[in-house]
C-alpha cells in the first residue's frame, strides 16, 4: 500500500474481518485508550453511519484488502499533505520530549 493516508470513501477490509468498511476519517481517537491515535475512523460499507457508537478505529497496518480507493483530486492531495506535516511535526516533537 504506497499510501500514508487512504482518501476518504475507500473501502477496505480489515485483517480477521467480516465486513467491508469504508474509510470516514483521520486521526480518531477514543475513550477506551487515551492518548492513542489511529490513523482512520470507519463506517460499515454499505449500510454508512447510521448512529455515532457504530464507527470503528483502526491503523493503516490492520487493512488486509482494498477494494475501492475514495476519490483523489487536488483537493484532497492539499488536504493529504498538510496532515502528513502535521503528523511528521507530531511526531519530531515525541521523539525529542525526555520520557519520565
């Protein structure tokens, strides 16, 4: 997968999944396990969100198969570059903090 970041409207499935899910958004975090960071939130494909406790978190390596890959357009390619600098300067900033 030569991507960082899928486009939002991919949709993939998951290793040891069932059901296909179709990529909603970025950097998700939950309750459950504070201070980490996943890199997509998702929905299940093709039925959508239909109540917010239904999206899924999960990391790019947990993605066994894509199936369709969400639009790519200069919109979305600006949008994909300011987070991956983000993301670089997340984390540079980590590495140079001193742990406790």
């Amino acid at each position: 997968m030569e991507d960082r970041f899928l486009p939002i409207g991919t949709v993939v499935l998951l290793k040891g999944g069932k059901k296909r899910v179709m990529i909603i958004g970025f950097c998700a975090m939950t309750k459950e396990k504070e201070g980490k960071i996943f890199d997509y939130s998702g929905c299940i494909y093709p039925e959508g969100l239909m109540a917010s406790n239904q999206t899924c978190m999960f990391d790019h390596s947990q993605i066994e198969k894509i199936f369709f890959k969400g639009l790519v357009d200069e919109e979305e390619t600006e949008f994909k570059n300011k987070l991956n600098s983000l993301i670089d300067q997340f984390g540079s900033m980590n590495s140079t903090t001193p742990q406790a």
